[in-house]
C-alpha cells in the first residue's frame, strides 16, 4: 500500500511517496521490462511535479 507524508520547512514542502508504483511499472517489472518502468517513473514524475507545485503554490 502507498504511504504519503510531508515535512514542512521555514518556506518549503517536501513530499514523499513511499511504495507508488503503478500498474503498468508493476507489469513491466514482472515482464522483465526494468529499464522501461524506470522511465515510465521519470516521465510520470516530470508530469506530475509542475502540478503540485502549481496545486500548493
């Protein structure tokens, strides 16, 4: 199961997910397909990041 948390400093956020890996990471994985899911992971987060800094901001 994922876990979430933050930490907040003086004017900064950290987030951490812990344990998010999706369906199709998990499916590539088992497919042998590791250097694929690690790049799915990288495009996902280079997606996700500017809308969470936009959503707290």
């Amino acid at each position: 199961m994922a876990k979430s948390f933050a930490i907040f400093f003086d004017t900064e956020i950290v987030i951490s997910l812990e344990n998010s890996v999706t369906q199709t990471e998990k499916t590539l994985l088992k497919g042998g397909y590791d250097n694929l899911a690690e790049q799915v992971r990288l495009y996902l987060e280079k997606i996700i990041k500017p809308e969470l800094k936009s959503l707290i901001e």
